[in-house]
C-alpha cells in the first residue's frame, strides 16, 4: 500500500501543472475576505459556540467562524456540515427547487457574483459541485471534492 502510495505521489508529481488551479491561498481567501469576512472572520463564534445558540449571533450578523482553510473546509467536506458550503453558494441551478443558497447574494453583484460562484466551483471541482443534504452525501461524492490549499 505504501509503495502504491508513493507511486501515486510520484506520478501526480510528474503530470504537469494544470494551466489554472484555483487555489485557497490564491483564489479563494481573497474572494472570502472581500465577501464573507465580515461576518464570518475571526471575531465570529467557532462553529461549536456558534451551535449553541445560533439565534443569538443570526441577529449580530455573525454567522460560524470559517476565516482558515479547515474551518472552511469543514463545511465543504466535514463530518457534520459537509456540502453545506454548495447548498449555500448555488446559484439555484443545481438546486431541485431552483432557490438560489442564501449565502449565493454575499458573492458580489450582478457579473462579479457569477465570476466568484465560477471560482468557488473550480476550486471545489465543477462534477463535485452538488447541492445535497449533508445526509444524502456519499463516500463518492465526498472524494471528488478537489479544494486545493
Ligand atoms: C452579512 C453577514 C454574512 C455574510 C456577508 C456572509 N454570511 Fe454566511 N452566514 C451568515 C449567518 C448569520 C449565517 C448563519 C445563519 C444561516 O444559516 O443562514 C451564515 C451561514 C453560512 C453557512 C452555513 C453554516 C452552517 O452552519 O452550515 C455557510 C456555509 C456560509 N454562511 C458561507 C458564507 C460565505 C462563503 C460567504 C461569502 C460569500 C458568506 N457566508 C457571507 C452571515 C453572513
């Protein structure tokens, strides 16, 4: 196993670097400090405080902490909250019931908000892109989530 591991290291080493990878650092955070930071940076509660009484920080504006990489990912991908960050960027496109995630407004206006849905889309991975509950996701569908750091 170990030696296949390394093989797949090797090999993903070796392919070239694809012409436009989104990534957190470059990409994402940048869109995330511009649109999301306000009220889920660093002054916000973590997602545990923030689950204890989430009333209490929805009328502060504040909603969970998510201003790092994992905590972001925690919502993409984490044991409680996976896709949570799909349902609630989608544009609507995706969703059974074509209403748009209430976070989607938060991505800018009108062109710039589709340019950072685009971004956040490549960077998760286009075919991982769902709009599942967290309940209905599976193994396969988790795997495919690509978020790159
Ligand atoms: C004006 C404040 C505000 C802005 C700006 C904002 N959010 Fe939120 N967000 C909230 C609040 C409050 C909640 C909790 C209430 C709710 O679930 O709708 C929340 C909830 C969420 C959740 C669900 C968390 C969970 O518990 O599952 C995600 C994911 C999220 N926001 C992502 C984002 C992203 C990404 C952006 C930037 C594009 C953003 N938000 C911008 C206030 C904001």
């Amino acid at each position: 196993m170990k030696k296949l591991l390394t093989g797949l290291f090797v090999l993903a080493a070796a392919l070239p670097a694809q012409a436009e990878e989104i990534t957190y650092a470059k990409h994402i955070k940048p869109v995330w400090e511009d649109q999301c930071g306000r009220c889920h940076d660093s002054s916000a509660p973590t997602y545990e405080v923030y689950m204890a009484d989430p009333k209490k920080y929805d009328a502060d504006d504040k909603g969970p902490r998510m201003d790092t990489y994992e905590t972001l990912v925690f919502f993409l991908n984490g044991e409680k909250e996976a896709g949570a960050l799909m349902r609630r960027l989608d544009d609507g496109a995706n969703a059974k019931d074509g209403q748009a995630g209430n976070m989607y407004r938060h991505l800018g206006r009108s062109e710039k908000r589709k340019e950072n849905l685009q971004l956040f889309k490549k960077w998760v991975g286009e075919d991982a892109w769902t709009t599942k509950k967290t309940a209905e996701l599976t193994k396969d569908d988790l795997q495919k989530i690509k978020a790159p750091r």
